[in-house]
C-alpha cells in the first residue's frame, strides 16, 4: 500500500532536489543574522540578485522542451511530405518522440529549482521599494504559469475535468506571445532594478 500517489511522489522528490541545489549554491552566502533587520534579509542583497539571474538562467535551460515542441509544430505545418522536406520532417518528428519525455522532467527539474530561487530573490526584496510594480507584475505572472504547469502536470481535478478550464489552462501556459511578454517584462525589471 503506498502512503502517497506517484504524482505527489515525483513532486515531492522534484522540490527536495530544487531545495538541495538552492543550499549548495546559497551555503557560503548567507548573512549574519546581526545585519537582519526586518526579517526578510536573510540573504545580502548581492547574492540575492545573483540568485535571480541563476533562477532566469534555469528557466531559459528549462524551456528548451518549448523550443523542441515549437520546432515540431512548425515543421508538420510548414514542410510537405514529400522529398527533402518529408525527411526533414520525419526526422524531427523522430527527435521530438525520442527526446520529449526525458525533456519534459529536465523541464520540471529546471524551472522547480527556479522556481525556488525565485522564491528566495523574492524574499530578500519583498520589503524594499527596489522590487517597484514591474517586479510585481513579473512575479505574478510566474505564479501564473507555476500554478497553471502544476494543474497540468498533476491534473487538479475540478479544473482538469472540465474542457473549457482545461483549453484556457493550456492557452495560459503553453503561449508562446504571453511566454515573449513575460521575458520582455523581466528585463524591464532587471533594468529598472539595476
């Protein structure tokens, strides 16, 4: 008899990993708890924003399932059957069966400690005028799709079920313009934080 579903299994072994990274890479970093004045300050300010780019760095390595899938998409409209080009297809189709699997888990792996570290960079600055409205509305729009890749992954029940929450659930993660937005806005950020 299993004390958990296989889903909570998987998710619970993702976010030990992802946990278990973000203290290997933090372990030397961490201030004084002297210099920690409201609470939140747990980690100093550089290491804080050194960690937001180690976190946009995991979410660009963790996306290379979206490129794959893109390409594969792209291909089937785009190219005939037949000849070069019906190779060409074929062998793309052939790459994204063979690697779609193995790289949906790097996908979870990736953007799970990402999603970790962002959590921490949040914390630091959470309290400081420096996170402004663009670092909010980018937060949010992570949470959005870290909440929408949970529902889809462990198909939530209520949502899952139902057809229409299931096609905007899949609308709002897997969209490529609100994916582009999303960059655009982070980079706002990082250049208004900077």
């Amino acid at each position: 008899m299993k004390l958990l579903p296989k889903k909570t299994q998987k998710l619970i072994l993702i976010s030990s990993f992802a946990i278990l990274l973000l203290l290997i890479s933090t372990n030397s970093t961490i201030a004084d708890d002297d210099e920690d004045e409201d609470g939140f300050g747990f980690i100093e300010d550089d290491t804080a924003k050194d960690i937001g780019y180690v976190a946009i760095g995991l979410f660009a390595v963790g996306m290379v399932n979206v490129i794959v899938l893109y390409i594969f998409k792209w291909s089937r409209k785009f190219l005939d059957d037949e000849g070069r080009s019906g190779e060409t297809k074929e062998s793309i189709k052939n790459l994204y069966l063979r690697t779609r699997k193995p790289l949906n888990w790097f996908h979870y792996l990736a953007t799970t400690a990402a999603t970790t570290i962002v959590v921490l960079h949040g914390i630091r600055f959470i309290t400081e005028e420096e996170a402004g409205v663009t670092g909010w509305i980018v937060a949010g729009l992570f949470l959005l799709y870290i909440i929408t890749g949970i529902i889809i992954k462990l198909k939530v029940k209520p949502f899952w079920n139902n057809k229409i929450a299931k096609k905007i659930l899949n609308l709002l993660h897997r969209n490529l313009i609100i994916f582009l937005g999303v960059i655009v806005l982070h980079i706002i950020h990082l250049l208004i934080a900077d």
